[in-house]
C-alpha cells in the first residue's frame, strides 16, 4: 500500500494514528480567553444599557417634547432597566462560576443569546463552533 493517500481513491478512510488529540485533558483551551473577552463586553453592554434605562427614567422629562414622549421614555427606561441589569448580571458572573458541567450549559447558554442580535451574531458563532469541542467539555469537567 503507498504512503500518497491520494494514490488510490478507492481506498477506505484510515483511522487517526495513536497520539493524535490534540488537546490535553483538563489544559486550557485557547477559547476560554476569548469567552471571557465575549462575557465581559456583554456584561459592559448590559450595564451601559442599565445605566440609559436609569437616565431615562430620573431625567426622562427633560429629553421629552411633551407629556406623551415623557411616558414613552419612562416606560423605555423601566424595560431596558428591568431587562439589562439581569443580562449584566447573568454575563458578569460567567467566568467566575465553578468549573463543572452547569458551567459548560451556562456558557452555552450565554452564547446562545449572543446568537440572538446581527451586531454579536459573528462573535457567537465564532465562540460556538469552539464551545461544542470536546477540549472545552475537558476543561470543564463536563465529559
């Protein structure tokens, strides 16, 4: 049999040599960084949105035209308030929890709401793809 894999088309797929994973059980994986990176801009995202939810609802009459904008901005500000400050919490404390297999599922599931915006969409699925190796799984105690 010769060594060219492409000598013989007809040849059955050969299985990986011995040795070749290439990740160390328990070694941190390279898209930690960079889930910790995702988790803290969303977290800087989240609080920069609780903070406009706060400034429309104390000082939503001074933006305001008129009495009706002025309800339209207090209601605006208790969304993105009641909205964000959770979302800020929930991505604040990602990298921070234990790591076991709860933390893989969190992280999975702070990266699925990623998916849900155009502007984080790339980001997401970038983080994605990396979350579901089985190097990450390793790391996290979650085989």
């Amino acid at each position: 049999m010769s060594q060219n894999p492409f000598a013989d088309p007809y040849q059955p797929p050969q299985p990986f040599p011995p040795g070749a994973a290439s990740f160390v059980p328990g070694q941190k994986p390279a898209v930690w960084t960079w889930y910790i990176v995702y988790c803290g801009a969303m977290a800087a995202l989240y609080l920069i949105c609780t903070g406009l939810g706060i400034a429309m609802l104390a000082g939503g009459s001074a933006l305001a035209d008129g009495a009706e904008e002025t309800q339209v901005l207090f209601i605006q500000g208790i969304a993105f308030s009641v909205i964000c400050l959770p979302l800020f919490a929930f991505y604040a404390a990602a990298p921070f929890l234990p790591k076991n297999k709860f933390a893989w599922y969190y992280g999975f599931a702070t990266i699925g709401i990623g998916l849900t915006s155009c502007c984080t969409l790339p980001f997401s699925i970038a983080l994605l793809i990396q979350w579901l190796k089985p190097e990450v799984k390793s790391y996290l105690n979650a085989l």
